[in-house]
C-alpha cells in the first residue's frame, strides 16, 4: 500500500507515475470505505484524486499555492497533505474540517465554503506575489459548476487581462454542476471538450489567458507532463481538465448529482437514496409548490443550483417543465430576474440554504426591496440545527435579511403556519417575502393558523399570562413552550407566550399592552443577538421599566459545533432561562 | 425647436431621421444648459441621446420594455417620454429623479442606481413574457464599465444560452467605465471595434448571442436601420453601439472621467475642477495614503471604479503605479483579491462608496472576516449627509456590516481620530477593518486621540457628568456635543460623554460602571436604528433599570430627501433630544 507510506508530500514525489496511478486507487478506496461510514462529498471528491495527485506530484506546495474553490473536493489534497488518517479511519474523520483549514495545515490557504471565490484570491496571492517580485505558482483549481457565479466570473475577467505574471487556473470539467451547468460559458466549455480544445471559439483565450487542454484528467501520466510543461509560466493560463465525476463506482458515476454530498450508506447496496421516513420541511414544501403550479400558470419556481434542498431530483424537475428555473450558480442573477418576473405580474418563488442569500444582499435590497417587488425567497437550513460548518451557518440570515427596508421576513413555527405563511406570500403582490422554514422537526399547530399576513408586524399572542411574557420567533416557539411550562411547575407563574411571526418589525400595539400586566419580556431567536429580532425588542422597552433578556447566539463563527454544546454555551436551554429569570425576579424585588 | 413639441412618443414617430438628429442637438444643448447649474451626470448622458431617440424610434415603450442599467444615463428617455421640463427649466429639475422611476411614469420599470443589473432583469421580464406567450420586444441597455460587474456576467453568461424568446442588449461601448475598464470583455470588445464587429473572436456570438455592430452609435441615421431590423427578433442579440462619452460638448469629451458627474459649473468656462476650499477628507485620505505608499511597498491601494470618491486624478495615480489598482466594477473580486494579497502578507486597502459595500456581503463574511483577514475597507459617504437618492443613501452600512462575526467597524469624530484609526487598521495584521468616514465636515480632536485600536470595542468616556450619558457615534458626535451643551443650559444637568469609536461591539465595563451613576442612556449614530449600534446598548441594559433611548434613522428607503427634514423626522435635533429627555424624566420621577 503506497497511500499508509504517504506521511508528506516528499513521499508522493518518491513515486514514479505508474505508482501514482496505483495511490489514486488506493485514495479511491480509502474515500469510499470512509464516506459511505461518515457521509460527505462524494463524487466530488472521486472525481478529482488524479489531478490533486498531479498537481502535488509537479508543484511544491506550501511555496506553490494550491486554492481549491468551495473546498468540498479537498479530500485527496488533505490526504496527501498529513491528514491520511481522516480517510483511512472513519473515526478520525470528524477531527478534520471537510473543506481547506489554515489552522490544519500549511498547504491549505483559506478556509472556505460558498462557490466561485478562488480566482479572486489567486489574483491576490499572483499580485502581491508580483509587487514582491518573488517567483512561485499560484493554482486555482475551479469546477463543479462553481464558474458561473459572479465572483468567478469577474475573477476570470480580471485575471487574464490583468495579472502580468504567473496565473494557473485549472478547470476541473466534470459536465456538472451540483445539478446541471447552465449557461453560455458551459456551451462553449462543450465545444472545447467536442474538438478537444482545438476549436477557435475559445472563451478562455479571448479572455486573455493561455489554454492546455487535458482530455483525460483521470489519467495522472496524461496530467503531469502538461502541468510540467506549465509550471513556472509566466503569464495567466487556463487548464482545461476532463474528469469524471464519481469516477470509479459505478453508483457514483450514475448518479452524479445525488452522490455530489451523501449521509451514510451501505457501500454494496448503494443506498446512497434513503427512503424519507417522518415528515420532512422539504418533502412539504416540494409538495406544495407542485400543487400550486399546476394550478397557475404564472408561478415559476427557481434555484441557484440548489434543486437538492427541496428534494427536487431530476424527474419531478422535467415534469414541472417551463416553471422550473435553475440558473445554475448565480444567486444576483437569480434574484433579479426573479423582480423582473415579479414586474412583469408573474409569481416567482426562489429557493436555497439561507447562507447563500449573502451572496446577492445587493440584489434584495436594491432590485426586489428598493421596488418593492413580490418575489418569495425561502429559506432552508436557517437553523442552528442545520449545517455545523462554519462556512454555512445558518444564524446570520435574520440580521443580514431583517434590517433590509420593505422586505418581509415570516418566521413560521409549525407545518400549518409555514403553508399558510407561503400560500399567502405567493397569493400577494405588494411586498418582497422571505420565509424561513423551522430546522427542529414538523411540529403541527395548537393554536389557530392566520391565513392572511397582510397586517404586517402583527404578533401573535397565544397564551395570555402574567408577570413575564416570553416572545419566541420560529422554531425556537416550541422551546418558548418548554420555558413557559417550566416556569409554571418551578416558580408557579403563568407566563405568555407570543408567536412574533415577522422577523423585520415589531408589533407596538401588542407590545405596550403587554407592559400593562408583565414587568420581563424573554426574547428567543434562532439567528446572532447582534442586529437580530430581540434587540428591537429591547430598543422598544428602552424608555420603559419592562426588563428584557434577549436569547439567541452570540455574534461569532463557530466550526463543526455541537448543537447541545452551543446551545448551552448561550444559556438557550428551559433550565438556564428559568434560572436567569429567577435571578432577575430577585433584582428587581430587592 | 422639436423638443417643444415632444409631449410624448407618439410625438417623437412623427419626425425623419433628419428631424431626429436635429432634435438630438436640441436635447444635448438643453442637458447641458440645466446639468451646468443644477449638477447631474453630463457626460454619459450625452454621449447616449441618439441611441435612446433611435430605441424609441423604432420600438414601442412601454409594451415594448426598455431598462436603462443603473439609469444614470437616462436624462433622454424622460425628455422623450413626458419629463422635458425636467432639462428645459433648471428649477423643474429637482423634481424628477436622476435614475428612472417607476412613479414617475409608465415608461420607466424599476428605480435603479446600482450597476449590472439590467441584463438579469430583462431576462426576468422575457421568461415572463414567454410563459404568458406573449409577444414584445425587451431591451437592455447597458454600458460605462457595468459588464464587468459580477451580475452581469451571470446575466450575460444565462441570458444567450437560456432565454429562448426575444431579449436584446445594446451594449453602449463608450470606451470607459467611470474610470478606465479593466478585464478581458473590455480587450474583445476593442477588438471587435477595431474589426468593425468582424472579427471571429466574438465574445457574445460564443455566449451564444446574435450580434450587430453599429459604427456611429452617435448617428440615428445608422442606428434606426439596424434596429428596425432586429425588432421583434425571436432571440437573444447583442447590438454593439459604439458611442462617444460626452459627446458635443469639448470639456466633456476630453475630459471623460471627470465629467461623468457634475456639480454646477460655467458652461463657457467649463470650470468642471473646482478648487478644493476648505479641508475634506477625500483629500485627507488621499494625501495620507500617498505618503503610507511611499514609505511602504506592501501596502496597495484599490478600489472598483470609484476613484473618485478619494479624488484621485488620473495623474495621482499614475505616480502611485503598481501600488494602485481599479478592478473596475467588481466589488466581489475586489474584495477577495484583497484577501489574497492580505494572506500573503501584503497591506490592501480598499475604499468605494459605503452603499457599494453591499454588491460584495458574502465575501466581507467569507473570505475576509472567517478567515479573518487583515484588509482595510475605507467608506465613503456613510452618512445622511451624504448621496441622497434612494439608491446611494449612506445609512445602511452598519447594519449591514457591523454584525458580520470577527469584522472591526471603526466610527472616528474628527480627523486625527480618522487618520490613527486608518493608520492602526494598515499596521495591524488581525482583524478585517471598515471605516467609515465623517461626512459633517472636517472637525478637530478636542481630546487626546489614541494611536492603538487594539483593544477592541474600548469607548472613549470624553466628559464625565452624572445622570445622562451620551454616547454619540462617528460624526453624530457633534451632535452629541451639542446635546450636552443644551441640556447643561436648559435642565442643568451635567451629562457624560462617550465617542465609542467602535460601531461591532459594546465596552461592557464601560457601561456597568456608568450604570452606577447614571440613569438614562441617549445613543445617537448616523445610521438605521435596526440592526443598528445603539439597539446593542439597549440589550446590554436591558435586564437593568438604566432607561436607554436610540436615535437614529428608521428603516426606509427615502428619495432625494432634505437632510434637515430627515433629522427633524428622527427627532434628531438637539433641541427634540433635551425635550424627549426631559419628558423621559418626568416619566420615571412620577
């Protein structure tokens, strides 16, 4: 076995090609036995073993930089890298990040996670690099259809034209991105692959870049003789690199867009699709949606390349037909085409993970909110108990998305409210709507469900109590349940509890009359304390006697976290809450 | 005089093409006639009036949709559909928008101001166009350096490849962005005007578009042939207008860049460079970036096509070489690029509009801030005194920014503060920095000024009193100033003052020891209240008896307002400050 004898990379450089050849199955195996015990990017990575073992094999890294964009596909590289064991004992997986990590290793430059940034940041290290006058490669590796988001493309623009030294870009063409590629730049990529990059119809060199083209990217003795070739070069020069992805199981290859990222399964049967079990917030909605569209023609639903975060695979997506839209990656796009669809009296609904609505904060607030245009954004994952990475928290939407003028943003806490709160702001045609749905299971609602949303900033006040009123936004409303319950057994005080439902204004009218009979208000959110829910909250009670406390997290990036742990690290347990407010109970009465 | 007559379009389709162009010398004598004593954007408006009279020729508004990208140029079109008097009378000007307006008429689809946005837009209003099955022409007219912004690219990249219906996009190749363009696009595009649109290196034919050259975009007479010709066409096409910024007026069109935007000036004189008078901190910053760069070879100065807003010329940067960079419009690669000269231990400073912050949000969160990398980002125009169109307002930048985990916002009062604030951020090597600049004028430090910000989020207690504490951030601490001053003479009382100086984060100590001797809290900041600086002093407080009242600016988009009618709207004036004070007083006393 070469890979147990790789400790650096002096070891893989002791290899001669055809020993590479055989480290590449080796990775590949290794790769499988771990993923299908741990879950993880799978294709992904399978696909580019070779290309990582190549560009390792001619370049020397750490002085050479190697930047892999999003970083999902990083597994060979941290297996080259000293991090062997990650992949060669399932159990050590978890101690390594499953993107690039800086604090891990030398070899690794940014930590990483959203799409389409590694051009920009290799024109950074190629200028300063320039200005120093220092000689050293800088690489970036980019694919998985990460080339149509704008920063890439701005990068791409830049890069060729402008950097007057040594720039290698490799393009890792996998025919994918995590669905299909859409897009002109794709076409052209299609007609470099069909004439094997002879055609004249060179995006790339248009650009200003030079151009290598690799017909078999899974095949290192193919690879390394052209990176050797350009290696040191001293212009701006594109690596136009074939490669399969899920190379090497057949499961994989076949199914390239289901097996891009998997959960546990069993390496023989490839189960890699497990059967929903329960209900599920994205079956739900998936659901709902078909329905409305079969019945109105003016619906379209869209996604930035994220079909997976409402389970739409491959079949339902045809069979809906012209009212899907997949721009593939390019949320800015996405979001303002989706304003002029709404201009235009259709009814776009665009969907994906909450932290990618970062990537078009501009778009939102100038496009759709700035015209007041009724497109529906719906956000998943925007939940502490969603995705631990760092790169893809989902606690920053409320503070980024909230404090935007015009956009309406609903916090549903159960099944009915999150139909009711979509059918609503699909039906409606005066404000932008954004919808986060609950991430703590399918709960169904024990209170009457309002269908109608139109009375913007109108809390909901389900238990009327006394003494301490406990406000709690989305699926934090079921912990708000558990306080209130657990104030009434160990301090005897029947609180109330208020379902705020909007995120982006508060309700003066429930408010003031609260502070007639409660003398605390607990604020429970989902999302950062810093420019979230509960601070306008507070800022309302300012002038008053009503004491506040504000419970959400605190403003910080936090890796692989455990949800118990973080959880309690900012006291959003009953007990704790309980606790603090008796100890404010004992200040206030002193 | 045509220009009299035209009341509408149908007026406008009455001419001949030599009527046309004699109307065409009409409007350009009228823009410049009102642009030189009300200001305006001159040069981009004259070199596009043929092309806006020859769309309207030809097509058919509003059925027919034409989105002028971030609508600074579209002075024509509101002459020529209903606005005239606009540009005919200089007192009339003001009460129209600068930027298209949906409110102001049908001709016009959406308030826009930001760049890059048309060709997504238009492609949302084709796709709605073909689900109806609807027939109608959709043109995007875009140019002066917006292609290269990020969104642009997706749109150009999804628009030739995906939209199957009409969608044309005239291209107004002028040659410039506001500065100079930067990028490979811009290289194609000189060569296909080099060729006369010939040559086989088409850019846009490979994206998938038809494609039509026109020569003299400042001639209707070549113009309207081409565009009859393509009218109602069945798929995407890229008219390339090749025009001259500034076109008709010497001054302007020798002087591109500078006369992009206008204040009043004497058309005779064309004194378009006035003399700087009095001390601002464009030039503050400039000169001391200047002489930073000298001593220091790391350090890079960059920016997105805004150096004007540091006011520097052409020749400025030309002295400054290498150390100097516009990426053109491209504020997300701009950001990145900085990070990656940050990483390799360069000293990047970055500096654009505050608003313009908002096109890169993601990458501030993820390349720069969870990487935590040392970059400075210098903010201009964050302020309410500032831009006052919709579009550009200046007071969303801390909430926006200021909750994004590991950033640094620092807020300076006066211009030593400003200039050791700048200096730290460039010297330190740990934190991700924004600064905003003051925009109340140019005031001097009235106490010690510290030289090390590295102690974050330490306040500045600059006046100990009792009772009240102000704490007034960035140039609201004039104000704060004169708060004290008024409550001294009005209730006599003797309030503390605290200049924050950090907008990401609150001095916990700072606050608990005044909560001893204080009871009331005033936070004032040039900014949002939501989401906002002073909404993190009233949850620090809010388990306490300390009464804390925010003052700052609600959360809305307000159009071309009075900056003392917003203040006054805000209740923020000193006078309105003492007297809620004084009403809070009686309030707690009771």
């Amino acid at each position: 076995m070469y890979i147990e004898r790789i400790d650096s990379l002096m070891d893989l450089k002791k290899l001669n090609l055809d020993q590479c050849m055989v480290l590449a199955d080796e990775i590949r195996e290794a790769l499988l036995n771990t993923i299908s015990v741990t879950g993880g990017h799978l294709s992904s990575n399978l696909g580019i073993i070779e290309a990582t073992i190549a560009l390792h094999y001619v370049f020397n890294s750490p002085e050479d930089k190697i930047i892999f964009d999003t970083s999902h596909q990083c597994y060979t590289h941290k297996i080259l890298t000293g991090r062997k064991n990650a992949y060669l004992e399932p159990q050590q997986y978890k101690r390594y990040s499953g993107y690039t990590n800086p604090d891990e290793s030398v070899h690794d430059h940014f930590k990483l996670g959203h799409t389409s940034t590694s051009i920009s940041l290799a024109c950074g290290l190629a200028r300063a690099r320039d200005l120093r006058g220092d000689k050293s490669n800088v690489i970036a590796v980019i694919g998985d259809g990460s080339l149509s988001g704008g920063e890439a493309l701005e990068g791409l623009n830049y890069g060729g034209a402008e950097i007057k030294g040594n720039l290698i870009i490799l393009i890792n063409d996998n025919q994918m991105s995590i669905a299909e590629n859409y897009g002109g730049i794709y076409k052209n990529i299609k007609t470099l692959r069909e004439t094997k990059g002879k055609t004249d119809n060179n995006l790339f060199k248009l650009l200003g870049y030079d151009y290598r083209y690799v017909e078999n990217g899974n095949d290192i003795r193919e690879l390394v003789p052209v990176l050797q070739e350009i290696k040191n070069i001293n212009h701006p020069i594109i690596i136009h690199v074939c490669t399969m992805k899920g190379k090497g199981y057949d499961i994989a290859e076949n199914n390239k867009e289901e097996t891009h990222f998997v959960k546990p399964f069993d390496l023989k049967i490839g189960d890699i699709q497990k059967p929903v079990i329960g209900e599920r917030y994205d079956v739900i909605i998936r659901e709902f949606l078909i329905k409305k569209i079969r019945a109105d023609r003016n619906i379209v639903i869209m996604t930035a390349a994220m079909p997976v975060v409402l389970a739409l695979s491959k079949d339902v997506r045809e069979s809906i037909g012209e009212q899907y839209i997949d721009v593939g990656i390019a949320e800015e796009h996405a979001i303002s085409m989706a304003g002029g669809i709404a201009k235009s009296g259709g009814k776009p609904i665009f969907f994906t993970r909450a932290t990618f609505y970062q990537r078009t904060y501009d778009q939102i607030s100038q496009d759709i909110c700035i015209n007041n245009l009724p497109i529906t954004m719906i956000l998943i994952n925007a939940s502490i108990y969603a995705a631990t990475d760092m790169t893809h928290i989902g606690i920053f939407d409320i503070a980024m998305m909230a404090n935007i003028p015009n956009l309406v943003m609903l916090v549903p806490t159960n099944k009915q409210e999150y139909l009711a709160m979509l059918n609503w702001s699909i039906e409606q045609n005066k404000h932008p709507v954004a919808i986060r749905a609950p991430r703590n299971g399918v709960y169904y609602a024990n209170y009457e469900v309002d269908t109608d949303y139109d009375e913007l900033n109108k809390f909901k006040l389900v238990i009327q109590g006394e003494d301490i009123a406990v406000i709690a936004l989305g699926d934090f409303y079921q912990l708000g349940e558990e306080v209130i319950k657990l104030m009434k057994d160990k301090i005897h005080i029947n609180a109330s509890l208020i379902n705020p439902r909007y995120a982006t204004g508060i309700d003066e009218t429930l408010l003031k009359r609260i502070s007639e009979d409660h003398d605390i208000v607990i604020t429970l959110e989902d999302g950062i304390l810093d420019g979230g829910f509960g601070q306008k909250i507070s800022a309302f009670y300012g002038n008053s006697d009503i004491r506040v406390l504000n419970y959400g997290f605190k403003k910080e990036f936090t890796d692989c976290y455990l949800v118990d742990e973080i959880l309690r690290k900012n006291r959003l347990q009953p007990e704790m809450i309980v606790e603090d407010i008796i100890s404010l109970k004992e200040k206030i009465s002193v």
